[in-house]
C-alpha cells in the first residue's frame, strides 16, 4: 500500500513538474515506473546532467567516486560540473549503457541493481571494514562512527568500481575502519586513514593480484595507494582517500 502511495505521489510530482527543459530532452527521463519504493534505499526522482545541484546529485558522485581517469578524485559537492559528467559517462560504458554523461533511468536502474537496502554495493558490506579488533563497530576513530560510515560507504564504492574493472574477481577486505587503540594495537601509523573510515586494506586471498589492485586504486579515486615493495605492505594493497597523492608500490 505504502509504495502504491510514493509511485502515485510520485507520478503527480512529475506530471506537474513534467516539463522541466531538461528532463523532456533526455532520452531517458526519469518516469514515475522507474522510482524504486523509498525505504529501500535512495530514490532518484529526477533526470540529472551538468548544471545539476543538490543532496540527489551528491549521492550519486558517491556512487561514481570509482570512474574517474588516472589521478583524479572526484569531489562530493553535489555540483553535477563536467567531472561528474565524466564518471557518470564512465560508468555507462563500464556497463554497457548509453554513454551521454547524463543520470536517467537507465543510469539509476543499473545503480539500483547494484546497491543493497543500506546503499552500500552488492559485493560489499560494512560488516567486513567493522572489525575494529573485534569490536565490530565504526567507534573510537577520529571521527564519529556515522562519518566513518559515510568514508567507508564511498570507499566500497571505489572498489565495486575497481572490482568490475578487474573482471568482477571478488576482493578481500583485511583491514577497515579502525579505533585509535585498535590502530595503536596493530601498528598503525599515528596518522592513519583507518581511524577515519577512509582506507581499506585489500589481503592475498584477493581474485586479482596485488599489483592489478594496486594499478587499478589510480583509476579509482585513491590518493593513497600502498603495495609490494612498500614498507609493511607485502601481505596487501592499502587504498585509501586523503587531499595529496602518495602511491607506491616499488614490486609493480
């Protein structure tokens, strides 16, 4: 009942707000059918292209944070500028769709059948970056445990991104988000993006190799890129976000 109430609301909003420029020039405009029922996840309700802005055009950047070029880290603004026109039409192509760098249905269809209910992808889940030492929680880091959440949810996203390109081979996550004592316990630098949600250690038990992971982390969004040959880094490809780039892997 409930979701026959939101796709009949929905379908007003749109029959009155239907005629937007830009939506009726997109070939494929957001339509009534295409809106999933809310509490699944996030729901889109309209068609976006550059010029776009809003929370609607930030949460989709999180979702394309992993189709950026060599070195670029894309900005979550929610400002849909030519960057995030570019992932967008990036990730089209990676999926065989209509490569235009505009967010319609098709767009959103895919990103729908790629997420779970919480919005994080399908071939992750928070329970895998929550080890904490065991605590099995995002508390105790540098930030608040709903901030590390958010970190980590983009960084999953990075690597469903990295992990498609790879020739979808399943990845292994070794190490998450961490406590500042967790991260003291493991040796972890004082300065550590573990303690923010932001990096993610990628083990041996990975489909890929180490030095295709590593390769593939530039292609994805990740300042920080960590790999064989690297001090400590033999058993696993550390990928991280941070504002400057450091990548080294001298084994690659």
């Amino acid at each position: 009942m409930m979701r026959r109430i939101l796709l009949t609301l929905a379908a007003f909003v749109l029959a009155m707000a239907g005629a937007t420029t830009a939506a009726s020039a997109d070939p494929e405009p957001v339509t009534a059918e295409d809106i999933h029922a809310a509490d699944t996840c996030y729901t889109w309700n309209r068609t976006l292209s550059q010029g776009a802005s809003g929370s609607d055009v930030t949460q989709l950047q999180i979702r394309v944070a992993g189709w950026v070029s060599y070195g670029e880290n894309l900005a979550l603004d929610g400002q849909y500028g030519p960057a995030t026109a570019a992932a967008v039409k990036r990730f089209q192509a990676g999926y065989g769709l209509t490569a235009d760098g505009i967010a319609g249905s098709q767009t959103f269809n895919k990103i729908y059948a790629l997420q779970d209910s919480d919005c994080t992808p399908i071939h992750f889940a928070y329970s895998e970056f929550d080890d904490n030492c065991g605590a099995n929680n995002f508390n105790g880091g540098k930030v608040s445990a709903a901030t590390a959440k958010e970190n980590i949810r983009r960084i999953m996203w990075q690597l469903e991104a990295v992990r498609h390109k790879l020739g979808d081979r399943p990845m292994v996550i070794t190490s998450g988000f961490r406590s500042i004592s967790c991260n003291s316990a493991v040796g972890g630098s004082s300065s550590s993006l573990h303690m923010y949600g932001q990096a993610a250690d990628l083990g041996l038990s990975s489909s890929p190799s180490q030095c295709q992971m590593w390769g593939a982390g530039r292609y994805a969004g990740f300042e920080e890129i960590l790999g064989p040959g690297y001090p400590g880094h033999n058993d696993h490809v550390h990928v991280g976000n941070k504002s400057s780039r450091f990548w080294s892997a001298p084994n690659c």
